[in-house]
C-alpha cells in the first residue's frame, strides 16, 4: 500500500475525528489525550474536546496515515512537557541518566481493518519526517514487543518497528517495554536560489 501521511492540524480535524468515531473513541474514548495527563476516565466528549482545543491551539502533534480520503491510523509525537504522562513512568525516571528528549513518540494507533498493512511504519516514519521539519533533535519512544503484548495494547508501537527504523535500545523500563533512541536531523530546506545568483 502506498500511503499519504499529513500533520493533523484544524485541517486534518474531522479526517482524525472520524477514525476515532470509527473505532469506538479509541481505547474506551481517550481521543489520544492520555500521554497529555489531560485523560476523563468517565466523559469521552471531555476527551474530544481537549483534544480539539490542544489541535487548535498546536499543542498536539501527530503524524495522521491516509488511504485516500480516509485517516487510517496516527503517530502521536511532542516534546516530554507535551507529553508527560508516558508509561512505566517511575521506572523511566529511576534510571534516566542525562537530558531529557527533544520529542517523544507517544501513542501509536491503527484503525480496525487496516492492520498488519503496514499503517504503524508509515506513521512511525511520518512523525520522523515532521520531526525533522520542526527542527529535528533527539526522539525517544517506548515499545513493546509485538510477541509480549496482545496488538491492540501496543500503544505506543512494536519494537521491531522501532528499531526497523533506526532506534536503538537504550534500557527497559518494564516487563516488555524498552527506552529507545534515535537522532533525527533537521530537514534541509530547499532554497530556490543563492545570494550568489545572479
């Protein structure tokens, strides 16, 4: 399959909301603001709204994954205070040596009928590429191994989809859940000419 994947913004809203709608508010009705510590247990529109205003307000970033005109799975990425409230967290903090990351991958997601097709990669790759268009830096996830966890709790990814795309291991933090790595080098912008032109 070959896939679209844009930033999900006000424009990409409805597209994102749909495929929520879709897939019963995903994860009970969380609308992907569990990694913001914004999470009502009991009100999914609470969910929906948040999610919203933060959309609105560009402080929630996600590469979206389109077939067509449809959103078929994300990848949530933001800076740590974007996303505070990732899992395994006193685990992740009792053996964290050094700085903290530029960006986190958080939730990674993919719609019912459209798994095992390669949606997760392609998201996990869009949200490098925006990375890398919003000044790169140091990208820290926390997957799982696809053989240890049941697919549709895999929040935040598989492991082999990590490390297929450059992570590396850096400590497990859980049972299955590893801290994984990579460098991601800002986007070199096009110019279409030089000072030196004539």
């Amino acid at each position: 399959m070959v896939y679209v994947v844009r930033a999900l913004d006000p424009s990409t809203w409805d597209a994102f909301a749909a495929l929520v709608e879709r897939n019963n508010g995903v994860f009970g009705g969380c609308w992907c603001v569990g990694f913001h510590g914004e999470l009502s247990r009991t009100d999914a529109d609470v969910n929906r709204a948040t999610k919203l205003r933060r959309v609105r307000a560009g402080t929630s970033h996600a590469a979206l994954v389109f077939d067509g005109d449809d959103c078929v799975g994300w990848c949530q990425f933001g800076s740590p205070a974007e996303l505070p409230a990732i899992k395994s967290r006193a685990a992740y903090e009792k053996g964290r040596v050094g700085e903290l990351p530029d960006w986190r991958i958080a939730c990674c997601y993919v719609g019912k009928g459209h798994r095992r097709q390669g949606v997760a990669t392609a998201a996990l790759a869009g949200a490098l590429e925006l990375i890398a268009g919003l000044g790169g830096g140091t990208v820290e996830g926390y997957p799982e191994g696809a053989d240890s966890v049941p697919a549709g709790f895999l929040y935040n990814g598989a492991l082999s989809t990590y490390e297929k795309l450059g992570f590396e291991k850096e400590r497990p933090i859980g049972k299955h859940r590893w801290v994984v790595r990579r460098v991601v080098e800002p986007a070199q912008v096009a110019h279409p000419f030089s000072a030196s032109d004539p």
